[in-house]
C-alpha cells in the first residue's frame, strides 16, 4: 500500500544526494583550474556544469515530473526505461554533432572536442540513471534515489580529483572518473533496483514508446529550452569569448546554481503529496502550492542579501583556491568604485531570483498536465536569449553575459506566471 509520508531517511538521504549534486561543479572546477590551469579549467567548466547538463536534459527528455506523479501506473517502469535507452543514445548522438560542428568550423580544437565528449558520455549516463531515480521516488523509496545519486556521483568527483592530482592530466582523470561512474551505476542502479522493481526483461513496446514520445515531448521540449534560456550567457561566452571567461563566469555563476538546487531539494518530496492533493484535494493543493511559492520568494529575497552583504568574502574565496587565477577581475572598476566580479556576481544572482520564483509555478503546471501551452513562451523566449546573448557578449563581454542572463530570467518568469494565470481561468 502507497504511503506519501516523508521519512527521515527519505529527506536526509535527499539531502544529500542534492548538495552532493550541487556542490561538485564548484569543487572540481576549483581543483582542475589550480592543477590543469585556467584555460583547461574553463573547458571543464562549461562542459560539466552547462553542456553536460544539456546532453542530461536531452537523455532524460525532461520526462522526470510526469515520471514521479505517475502514480495511477499508466506507463510501467519497463516502459520509461526502454524509451530511456533511445534517448540515450540520442543524446550522445546530439553531442556529437555540436561538437564536431564546433570543430569543423575552428571553434573547438581537437584537446577541447576530446574533453567535451567524455563529458558527453557522463551527461548521457546521468540522464539515463534518472529513470531509475524516479521510479525510486514514484514507489516511495526517495532515500534509494538519494544515495544512488550521492554514490554515483561521489565516485566520479573522487576518481576524477585523484587521477587529475597523480597525472596531471585531465584527459586520463575523465575517462577513469567516467569507468566508475559507470560501474556505480551498475550497482546502485541495475544490480540494486532488481530487489524494488523489475529492469528484466525490456519489451519494444512501439506503441507504448510511442505514445510516451507525444505526450512527453512538450515536457522535454519545454525543459530543454529552461535550461538552454538558463545557460544562454554561458554559452555565448563559449562562443566568443576564451576559455578562461567560460570558467570565470561559471565560479561566479555557482551560488545560483545552488539556490535553485536547494529550491529543487525542497520541492522533490513534495511533489508526490502535491500530486495526489490535486487529483484528491484542490484547497489542499492551492495550500501547498501556495506554501512552496512563498518559500521559493523568501529564499531568493534572502540569499540576494547575502549576495550583496557577503559577495566580496566569496570572491576573496574563490581567487584564493583558484590560486588568483581571475585576480586581474579585481582590478578592472566598473561603475561606482565596484570591481568588475563583484558587478557581474550580483547581476547574475539578481536574474537567479526570477528563476527560483517561478519553480513552484512550473512544477504545479507540469502536475496539471498544462505543459503544452509553455511551449510557445518558452519557444520565444529562447529565441530572445540567443538573440540578446550573443548580442550583449559581443558587444559588452562579461558584464553583457550577466545582464542578458538577467533579462532571459525575466521573461522566462513572466511567461510561467502568464502561463499558470491563464490556465486556471
């Protein structure tokens, strides 16, 4: 019998699957900056932390809330995973072809298209590993999802920092943080989720798949455009600017990250009980909602302030353990006596605050199954942002990535809003 009550071990094990996941990318940029130096270490950056998490996207084809909430069992978990391995394998595929478009056209050099394409394969793996995840948390075993992300993850991150330190070679320390990743996905996974629910088996069902495709295409769609609106700054700077921007950008870029994380970390178990609230119990579940929207406003509000009383500390911070790699930012005054990271760090976590609000909001429109009708606004807004991004980096650099980032946030946040008002006419 199905229980939604959130156990201590689901939260802690949550917990600690998500900070794992969240706190990695600022970890492993620090130590490859400060051993392969900054150019190697803005290559890792952007491809662990904005393409990987693209090819992630693509992989789990933004499937994850239709697959939690999917509590009535229309589609078996035989179902998600073999259309997993199709995604999968499309996402590697996708990967591909970016990067050896980059590299026919003298963007990337071969040293670059290598090291992105491991990051590719972990990207790819990552999404796939999110079926099994999901269908942890729609059979109500959240602390399973959490420690197969904590396991998999920390034995990438600790195989990559030990290799990278004894042979000085990022290249080597991909491919063997990347073997066991794969083998902890073997365990945690495969080998593990034969005890919770059956991966035997696989039936090509093409009508099943099928249908699947349809009616997540929207839901994919939609999530692809989020995180491709989310990192258009970043990868206009890929772009035009050099290697070292990429990884300067991205240590800037971090604390968002994290906040929407932990916006995430709040809002996963809740998702089933909200779920079942709307199916059962609407004034509960504009309670809940409501709840989580003005959690989701007062972590933002709270963490602009500390951005704005404790942004030098963490810029102090970050070019002590980079080993003053981005010292030179320090330097270059950019408006009223402020430096030019200091600027570009509050911008950025001023345009965070939009997508951190807007997140109850999106998940309570995937839940309702109203997700079509974001497609055209998030169409056009991404069309925007590679408009405004490649426009402003071009023309104002660093500081232009930033305010592009915010104004991609502000129109992804009205358009969700719009979308939710509108919908519940």
């Amino acid at each position: 019998m199905r229980s939604d009550n959130i156990k201590l071990k689901d939260i802690v094990w949550n917990t600690l699957g998500t900070i794992t996941y969240s706190a990695v990318s600022l970890l492993l940029s620090v130590v490859i900056i400060n051993i392969c130096g900054n150019i190697e270490g803005g290559i890792f950056s952007f491809g662990f932390s904005t393409f990987a998490h693209l090819i992630f996207i693509i992989s789990f084809f933004g499937i994850r809330p239709m697959h939690i909430v999917d509590i009535k069992y229309r589609y078996s978990f035989k179902d998600y995973v073999h259309f997993g391995i199709k995604t999968f394998l499309i996402s590697i595929f996708a990967g591909i072809c970016y990067i050896s478009f980059r590299y026919i056209n003298g963007n990337y050099n071969s040293i670059k298209s290598i090291l992105l394409l491991i990051l590719v394969l972990h990207g790819a793996l990552d999404g796939f590993a999110d079926y099994f995840e999901c269908e942890y948390q729609r059979v109500n075993k959240l602390f399973m999802s959490g420690q197969s992300t904590f396991f998999r993850i920390l034995s990438f991150t600790a195989t990559l920092i030990i290799v990278v330190y004894i042979t000085n070679n990022l290249l080597i320390a991909e491919i063997a943080a990347f073997s066991v990743e794969c083998l902890a996905f073997y365990l945690f996974n495969i080998a593990r989720s034969k005890n919770v629910f059956k991966t035997a088996k696989l039936v090509d069902n093409s009508n099943k798949n099928q249908t699947l495709f349809f009616e997540a295409l929207p839901l994919f769609l939609i999530t692809f455009l989020d995180m491709y609106i989310f990192s258009s700054a970043k990868m206009s700077i890929d772009a035009n600017l050099s290697d070292v921007y990429s990884g300067f950008f991205n240590l800037l870029f971090m604390p968002t990250n994290v906040i929407y994380l932990v916006m995430t970390l709040f809002m996963k178990p809740i998702l089933t009980p909200l779920s079942n609230a709307y199916y059962n119990n609407k004034d509960e579940y504009r309670k809940i909602l409501f709840g989580t929207f003005i959690i989701a406003l007062l972590i933002s509000i709270v963490s602009f302030i500390a951005a704005i009383l404790m942004g030098n500390i963490y810029l102090d911070l970050i070019n002590y353990v980079t080993g003053n790699a981005y010292s030179f930012t320090r330097n270059e005054i950019v408006y009223n006596g402020l430096s030019i990271d200091y600027l570009v760090f509050l911008i950025v976590m001023f345009g965070g605050m939009f997508y951190t609000i807007c997140t109850p909001m999106y998940f309570a429109i995937i839940i309702e199954s109203k997700q079509r009708y974001l497609v055209i606004s998030y169409i056009v807004v991404a069309i925007i942002s590679i408009f405004i991004s490649k426009t402003y980096v071009v023309n104002y650099g660093i500081i232009g990535a930033a305010v592009s980032f915010v104004i991609s946030m502000f129109l992804l946040f009205v358009g969700v809003i719009v979308v939710k008002v509108l919908t519940n006419r």
